[in-house]
C-alpha cells in the first residue's frame, strides 16, 4: 500500500519566529492518521521546528544538503547535520535548484548518497519546463532525468525515495495541470519504474504532484490512481489552506 504524503515546501519564507508559529499551528491542527506530513522549512528553523512537531503525523525535511560529507565548504549544510537536528526528509532535485543554482545529476547523485547514508528519505523532484511541454517531449524529458539519478540506485535505496513531479511551467504561475495531464506523466513514471525495478516496486512508490497544488483543485488531483498526494509551495505557508490539501483525500 503506497503511502499518501503531502509536504510542504516552505521554500525561502517566514523568518524564525513566523515558521515556528506556522509549525505550531499544522501541528495542533492535523488530525489524520493515513497521511504522512512533511514541513520543508528554511535550514535555520530546523531544529526549532522538529522540537515543535509532536504530532505523530507530522514530520520535517530540509529542502537541500550539501554534496559533500563536511569540509571547507563555507556556508553548506550537510546531510549529517541535518539528521542531527530531528528531520527525516530532504528535498532534492526541485527545479529552483537545478536552474538557479545549476544543479547537475552528477551533483543530485553525490546528495542521494550522502541523505541514504545519513538515514534520511530522499523527496526526489522530476519534471519539464514550459518548452518541452508544448514540444511534446515531456515524457522523455523526466524519464532522463530518471535515469541518470535515482534510477543508478539499488533497488533496496531505491525503494525508500519518494517522488515528485513539478511541472515547472505551473510553479508559481497559478496554472496548474489537467487532471489528465498529472495523471499521464504520473503513470509514465510508474511504468518506468516498473521496467527498471519490476511492478511491485513501482506499486510501492509514493509519487507526488508539485505544480501549484491548491486546497481547491487538490481532491481532483489526488483522485488519479497515479498521484499519491502533492509536494506543496505557497498554499503551504497558511495552516487552515495546507490542512485542507492534506484533507483532501
């Protein structure tokens, strides 16, 4: 049974303060106990908000590490450190980092090492910007991608990622993908799974939308077979909008 995830990525907002208090507030707020809850928060709040979250349902991720285990890398955050602070997730791969600070697969594959290595679960990002989309290309596009990261895994590592596709074209732009849409490229990436890990592995992986995922279009998203909850921008920083996505279901 593949688990429902929604997590939110709080990206670069809300001082300390402010994401303790937001903290605060999902904490007290969700009641489910089959869905799985991640906190994206800004690297300094970390700690902070992993002493906050009491709810067994909740849980908190950083949204990058360093590619390196330590060393003269001034200002980087390995993903030791970030184990120590009480996370268990990391976002990788989001496409922010990719086109605004070049990150290459060789350099997401040092990251995946280094989170596995540290015990922590990969939020592995996917997904094409608005060219390839209207070239038609998509599907070969996030397979690619695919291929020359994560799918260089065991599949017992493999197994302990969870995925995300963003449609880059629909990040912060209000638009969203069709149900349709969400529902084909999610299937797409299952069936590649499947024919490089076999069908029960594909059934087990937990695949996330990530493109302008809202509390009004979010239960029309999560009913495709494919899409197994969303990873979360801007409807992630007010408690009563992120509830009502992970409600949604």
């Amino acid at each position: 049974m593949r688990k429902k995830v929604v997590a939110g990525n709080w990206k670069c907002n809300t001082n300390l303060q402010e994401g303790i208090a937001l903290a605060k507030e999902v904490n007290d707020i969700v009641s489910v106990d089959d869905v799985v809850v991640v906190l994206g928060t800004p690297f300094v709040h970390i700690t902070e908000v992993a002493k906050t979250v009491t709810n067994p349902a909740v849980s908190v991720s950083a949204q990058n590490c360093a590619a390196e285990p330590k060393g003269a890398f001034t200002g980087e955050v390995s993903a030791e450190m970030i184990a120590s602070t009480g996370a268990k997730y990391v976002i990788l791969g989001h496409s922010e980092r990719r086109e605004y600070y070049g990150e290459t697969s060789e350099i997401l594959n040092k990251k995946l090492a280094l989170v596995l290595e540290n015990k922590l679960t990969p939020i592995y990002c996917c997904g094409e910007p608005l060219e390839i989309r209207e070239a038609g290309t998509q599907n070969e596009y996030v397979i690619k991608q695919l291929q020359e990261t994560i799918f260089t895994l065991p599949v017992e590592e493999f197994k302990k990622l969870i995925l995300a596709y963003e449609p880059i074209w629909a990040i912060g732009t209000g638009k969203t993908a069709t149900t349709e849409q969400a529902q084909e490229i999610h299937k797409t990436i299952r069936d590649a799974i499947a024919a490089k890990f076999g069908q029960d592995v594909a059934d087990e992986i937990s695949i996330l939308y990530g493109g302008s995922c809202n509390a009004k279009n979010a239960k029309e998203l999560f009913a495709n077979p494919d899409v197994d909850g969303g990873l979360i921008g801007g409807a992630s920083l007010k408690a009563e909008d992120f509830n009502a996505i992970i409600t949604s279901y």
